[in-house]
C-alpha cells in the first residue's frame, strides 16, 4: 500500500471544508485561495479547484461578483451566501466531533 496515495485522499478528503474557511473570510480571488491553500500543504490544482467552485456555486453556498484589474482582465471574487454560512457552521460541528473522536483513538495507549 502506498502512503502517499492516502495522505492525497485525506487531503482531498478536507479540502471543500478547507475552501469554504479561507472564504469565510470575506471576498477572495481563486489565485489567492490556491496560494493559500498551497502553503498550508493543503495541495491543490487549478484543474481541482475551479470544478470544486463551480459545484459549490451551483449547490447555492457560492456566489461571485466581477472587478476590474488594473493589472489583467477582470477578477472572479467569491464569498459565501447565507446558505454557505450555515453549511459552513454545520461542518464546523462535524470537524470538531471528528477531531475529538479522532484524537480519543489515536492517543489510547492500551
């Protein structure tokens, strides 16, 4: 068995939940969201990413809005809706029952 194929499922396995945080924050452009996601280890494509948002729009916990860039063509900025506010809360919940749980099993030394 491989552990490097586990470690990218497990990765893949948070990384919705992890998106929806860094956006939580407030309007973010998916350039800055890959960055992010990128230097937390959380590893993460353009080709992942952008499906990943599509979905999530379609589900109703996205939206965006266009800006102009002095610097390029203009910028898709994402922030979550009220429906994503309150998933995003829900799996806050299912997070931390799943760290407890998880950390009750891996430190039982008997």
């Amino acid at each position: 068995m491989n552990v490097e194929n586990t470690q990218v499922q497990m990765r893949k396995g948070i990384l919705e939940f992890c998106i929806l945080h860094v956006i939580s924050r407030g309007e973010v452009y998916a350039s800055d969201m890959l960055e992010e996601l990128t230097s937390a280890k959380i590893i993460v494509v353009e080709g992942t990413l952008y499906p990943l948002l599509t979905r999530l729009r379609k589900a109703g916990l996205l939206e965006y809005k266009w800006v102009e860039s002095s610097s390029g063509p203009p910028r898709k900025y994402y922030k979550l809706t009220t429906e994503g506010e309150e998933f995003l809360s829900k799996l806050d919940q299912t997070w931390n029952e799943l760290m407890k749980s998880t950390n009750q099993i891996i430190s039982n030394k008997s």
